[in-house]
C-alpha cells in the first residue's frame, strides 16, 4: 500500500526500526537519536550509521598477529583478515545475499617450496560447522612462496546464511596435511537482513539456516512455465 502511495507521487513519512522495509520503501533515510536528527541522507549510509552506532565496534576484518593458541609449524603465518564488497573495498555491513570477498594476509618466514593449500571454516554461534572451502577444493595449485607478505582472497559469489552472527578458522598446509598456521575460531563477522526479494519484509533467522533465491510457478496448464507474477500478463 505504501509503495503504491508513493508511485502516486505524494510524500510519506514512514516511521520503523525494521531495516528492510526502509531501505526498500524510502529514498532518503533520517536517524534520530535521542530527539536530535543525527543524520539525513542515503538509506544505506543512515542504515549502517542505526546498526553501528559507535566507530570503535565497526569490524571490517581483525588483526590475527597476535592471536594466541594457534598451531603449527609458524613458517606460514596468518596476520590479517578483511571483509571486502565486489569493488574490493571494506565491507562495514554484510548482507544476506551479498557477494562477500575475505582476503586472508600472511607471513612467509622463508621460502617455501611445496604444495600450499589455505582454507576457511565458518561456524554457528554454536559451534556448528556451516561451511569448508579451500584451495584444495577448487585445484587451485600454489606451490612456491618467497619469504615476506601476501595475501590470498576467497570470493563468494552469493551469501546465503541468515542474519546472525558466525565465526571463521583459518588454516595453511601443505601437500602432505602438515600445518603451517591454523587458527580457531579467530574471527567474527555479523550476517545483517537485506531485502533480497524486494517486498520490504527482509531475510531473517526465522526463515531457517540458510536461505536459497527462488520463485513460484502456478500449476495452470494454460500457462505453464511462467513465474506467479507474470500470469495474464500480454
């Protein structure tokens, strides 16, 4: 009703805390914070500013240079991870939906010469493991590696976890299993709701664990084949 009102070209003040529904119905966002407008402007911009109140808590990635507990022989070591959009630029806000780049840095002490392989898990706030993907599995080959710094990225195409919270284990090996560096458990990042579908309702946990783009097709034989949507359309 409201998108209806608004192609009819009046002006609505749309009042909410649901995310989805703002960015999917307004042009222009306002944060209000305690009685004071703290900020007017893009939807997007004015979303992150309401998930992320405070600079300080703003996670586009960790320093893993002193992470305790990690194991291995260390001539491979992680130092950094970043969360990166599809421009390769800091990701603040990690959308259902979005296409996700995590770049790994690392230390080489010396030069290696074997096969590297690095890999990610991802697991639930309860430890369940979600995903295990590595260079292994795609055959990508790395066999060399001249001592200092470098970084490898993994780029997911399509994020399809709920909105909650998960954590990353990083680890390097070599071709005969032996670790260079793994780290559990050593980085955190926060699934936000998007509006994938464009319905104003968003993605969110209650949905299930994950979630899949699809759509619905009538059983009419008249019109097989074509989306709900599009039925009786000439």
């Amino acid at each position: 009703k409201i998108g209806n009102l608004r192609e009819g070209g009046r002006t609505i003040l749309f009042v909410s805390h649901n995310m989805a529904a703002a960015e999917n119905l307004c042009s222009r966002n306002i944060l209000i914070d305690n009685g004071q407008v703290r900020q007017d402007c893009h939807p997007k911009e004015v979303i992150f500013a309401y998930m992320f109140p405070f600079a300080e808590i703003e996670k586009t990635g960790a320093d893993l240079r002193e992470v305790s507990g990690r194991r291995g022989s260390g001539e491979i070591l992680f130092t950094g991870i970043e969360y990166l959009d599809s421009g390769r630029q800091p990701l603040n806000l990690i959308r259902s939906g979005d296409r996700l780049i995590v770049r790994l840095h690392y230390h080489v002490e010396k030069r290696v010469q074997n096969i590297i392989n690095f890999g990610i898990r991802i697991f639930t706030e309860l430890g369940t493991l979600v995903a295990d993907f590595s260079t292994l599995n795609t055959g990508t080959v790395i066999s060399d590696m001249e001592s200092g710094e470098g970084y490898i990225e993994a780029e997911i195409d399509f994020l399809n976890l709920m909105p909650s919270r998960y954590y990353m284990s990083l680890f390097v090996y070599n071709g005969g299993y032996d670790i260079y560096d793994g780290l559990e458990h050593c980085a955190a990042f926060d699934v936000e709701e998007s509006d994938y579908y464009n319905t104003g309702k968003g993605i969110n946990s209650s949905n299930g664990i994950v979630f899949f783009p699809y759509r619905w097709f009538s059983g009419s034989p008249a019109q097989d084949g074509l989306p709900i949507n599009e039925k009786g359309r000439q």
